[in-house]
C-alpha cells in the first residue's frame, strides 16, 4: 500500500476581506509535475514550428479572449486576493496587454548578421523549451502574465505555479488560453504549495528556465538549486524604495500622490515607497499636510467602486504587519473595518530610527516610515542604506538635481516627480537583493531565447586535378 503523502491534497481560498472559503483547490503533487512538464516539450516543438504569424495571431487571439473576459477576471480576482475593483480590472487589461505587446515581437525576433572575413556570420535566437513561471499572490495575473506572455512568444511552453492563495484566474487564464485556439499542454497552471509544486520545477531537468517573482529569502534558495543545474533563472524579489522629497519640490503634489505610493494593493508591492526621506525645511509641512490625506484614505469592501484600499491577504499577513507596528510607535493612521477580514490601516510612522526594523525591512503593508534628510548627499546616503534596490521616486524641480540623484540612487526603476514604475513596453528589474535579471519592455523575448552562432565559410575550395 502506497504511503500517504506528506503534502497537502487540496488547497482552501479565502475571501481576504471576509475570511469565508471561496474554493478549494486540488495541489499538484511532484509526479503530476513531471506529467506536465513531458506534455508541454511535446506541444512546445509543435509551438516554435508553427509560421511566426500563425504564433502571433494565436496571441492575439488570447489577448482578445481576455478583453472579452475582463469583468469576469477582476472579480475573480477580487474574491481571490482582494484587490480593490478598480486595479482588478487594470490588472486583468495588463494581461491584455502584454499579450498583444509580445505578439507584435514574434516577427520581429531576429538575429544579426555579424562581419567576419572569410565567409558570413549569423545569428539565430532559438526558443528554451519549457519555462517554469512561479508567481505571486500580490499580483497574481499581471505577473504571471510577465513571464508568460514573452515565453510564448518567444516559442516556449509554458508552466505556471500560481501562489496557494490565489490560483484562480490563474486558472481561468488557462482555460481561456485553449478557448482562444492555444494548443494543448503548451500553457498549463499548475496548483500547488511552493515547496512542493514550485520545488518540483525548479529541480526538473525539462524545465530550461525559473521566472520568480516572491520573498528574497525564497528566491536565494531557488537560485542556489537552479545553479546545481546550470539553470537560468530571472528573480524578481524583495524591495523598501524611497519616496525623495527635496525642498524645492511641490509639496502639494508630492503630498498628493503618496499615499497610494504606499497604500495601492494594501503596501502588497515590492514597489511601494515606504521610505518617505523629506528634507528638514519642508518636513514639518510635509507631515501637516500628509495626515488628513493618510486619515481620508476609503479602506473596505474591494468590489465596492470607491474602496482604495482592501485588506492584506491572509491571517499570517496581517501578523506580520502588526508585528512592525506597535501601538506605542508615534505617527499618522487612518481607520480600517472591524470584524471578519484581513484589515490594518494606512499607517506613517514618524519619529523613528533610520535603521529601525520598519524603515528597513519589507513589512509588505501599508505601512510607511517618514525620515528627514539634511542635504542630497544626505538623501543618497538614506536612499541606498538597505540591502534593496527596486523601485523609487525623487521629487524635485532641479533637473540637474534630478539626473544626479537618479544616478546615484541603486535601484533598477525610478520616477521623477511622479510614481509610475511599471510599464509593460519598458525594462523591469532590480538591483541588489531585489533580484537579477530584466522583465517586460522591448527586450522581452530574448529572456527566453538561447543565441546561436552560426559561420558560413565563403573560401573557395582548391579542386583537384
């Protein structure tokens, strides 16, 4: 008799903002892995066979099966994450969006021809084979969407490991994938516990490529086991970005854009400026004007249209979030509901150490630290003093200032005057312990390409006579 195995066979999703089950799931078990992963080398050949333009028109195909379907998908992702209504539904065009973007380079996915002497020199960008794309819960379909849409373009397989939490329009997406025409086995979701779905992955020797996108501490350990393998691998990890308010900037609109800098998807981002540094002349003003902005933030029901910010994801979230935040610390807070759910409210801390545990660490909240900086040296030095390095913003109306603190800072996205950081048709990517490798923009595709050198001697050969 078979023993039991030591994972679980099903995995339960709540509703983040009520607590109450809304599915259960069956977990893929290491052998369903090893199933899948032989089904989609198999549809993969068929894949990369096709005419570039019958694999693009198939993307855009799927690209308009999700447009069809993007009421449905938001509130699918609502229920599974609690995402307000609104960034569901952006959410779910993301995906849209970057299928359309990385059809439109399927024809375009091209060599070079290299000057050599003797003969011609060309290059051929060949696809990997099978990705594995293991995603979060923060943003379950834009991100899965990240490594998945350009995979396919490129002519891999694709397998996507969903996070426990939220495996629903991961799911859906899926379905939809074969509605719209896609073959069969070349995208499949793949349900399961990270360590044991997710490991299965990583270790398998038919999976040429980890797309991670999760915890630091998480994607050190799949790195490790990918390089046993010489596997390549893109991380996309941690993050604790700066929010740079310099004296001369204008206060009101730096005020007026960062809460949500913070608070958008409940500080769930690895984005999210949680290290607001505003220099000494303006701080005092700074902090006068943020606290009706922080206390007026609508915190709620997600489906409701005016909700801007919906509760953590699970229990163990919002554990960890308070543990960062004692009632004793002072600083700005809003209000959130009481009762069932996963509610903390918007908080700013003030008057806090610049190497206390919540102005270093990622609490993955809605929580922020406000710390004064004297001069722009000053501000640099705050900026880069974490082991992070993915996203920020630096409010000034010096350019000069601008382009000088942009270089200096070490993260890998930065906005001025302004806290966009996200753009499909643009590079995205870390620095430091927030990961290597670059995700979305015009250089998509070759992520999942290998380059292949190929030399055509043109020396004439001596005949015999």
């Amino acid at each position: 008799m078979r023993n039991v195995l030591p994972y679980a066979s099903h995995h339960e999703v709540l509703n983040p903002a009520t607590g109450q089950l809304v599915r259960s799931v069956p977990a893929t078990t290491p052998d369903e892995v090893d199933a899948a992963v032989f089904l989609a080398a198999g549809a993969q050949q068929r894949w990369a066979a096709l005419a570039p333009a019958d694999r693009a028109r198939l993307l855009r195909r799927f690209a308009i099966a999700v447009d069809e379907r993007i009421e449905e998908l938001a509130r699918l992702e609502v229920l599974q994450a609690g995402h307000t209504i609104g960034n569901a539904r952006w959410e779910a065009g993301n995906v849209r969006d970057l299928l359309d973007f990385a059809a439109g380079g399927v024809e375009r996915l091209s060599g070079r021809q290299i000057p050599v002497p003797g003969g011609l020199d060309i290059t051929i960008l060949e696809p990997l084979g099978v990705i594995g794309v293991i995603a979060p819960w923060n943003f379950p379909m834009p991100i899965a969407a990240w490594g998945m849409a350009p995979a396919l373009a490129a002519g891999n397989a694709v397998l996507l490991k969903p996070a426990e939490t939220t495996p629903l329009t991961a799911l859906r997406l899926a379905e939809i994938a074969l509605e719209a025409g896609l073959p069969e086995h070349l995208f499949q979701v793949l349900p399961g516990a990270g360590d044991v779905a997710g490991g299965a992955l990583v270790e398998h020797p038919g999976v040429a490529k980890i797309v991670f996108t999760g915890s630091t501490r998480v994607g050190k350990a799949i790195m490790a086991r990918c390089a046993e393998r010489v596997k390549r691998v893109t991380l996309e990890l941690g993050g604790k970005s700066p929010n740079i308010i310099f004296s001369d900037a204008d206060l009101e609109a730096a005020v007026a854009a960062t809460p949500m800098s913070f608070l958008d998807n409940s500080g769930q981002d690895c984005c999210a400026r949680t290290r607001i540094l505003v220099q000494r002349p303006v701080y005092d003003r700074f902090l006068e004007l943020l606290a009706p902005a922080i206390e007026s933030i609508a915190v709620g029901d997600p489906a409701d249209e005016k909700t801007q910010m919906g509760p953590l994801i699970s229990q163990a979230q919002l554990n960890r979030v308070r543990s960062y935040v004692p009632d004793e610390l002072p600083g700005i807070r809003g209000t959130a509901p009481e009762g069932p759910g996963f509610w903390f409210p918007p908080t700013v801390l003030t008057d806090i150490a610049a190497d206390a545990p919540a102005a270093v660490e990622e609490v993955f909240g809605p929580v922020a630290a406000v710390l004064p900086f004297d001069d722009e040296s000053d501000a640099i030095r705050l900026a880069n003093a974490t082991e992070y390095g993915l996203s920020g913003s630096l409010w000034t109306r010096d350019l000069g200032r601008a382009i000088r603190v942009s270089r200096a800072v070490a993260a890998g996205n930065l906005s001025v005057n302004s806290h966009s950081s996200v753009r499909y048709w643009t590079p995205f990517g870390g620095y430091k312990q927030s990961g290597f490798g670059r995700e979305l923009g015009p250089d998509a595709l070759t992520a999942f390409t290998e380059t292949k050198n190929v030399f055509f001697s043109s020396t004439p050969r001596v005949q015999e006579v």
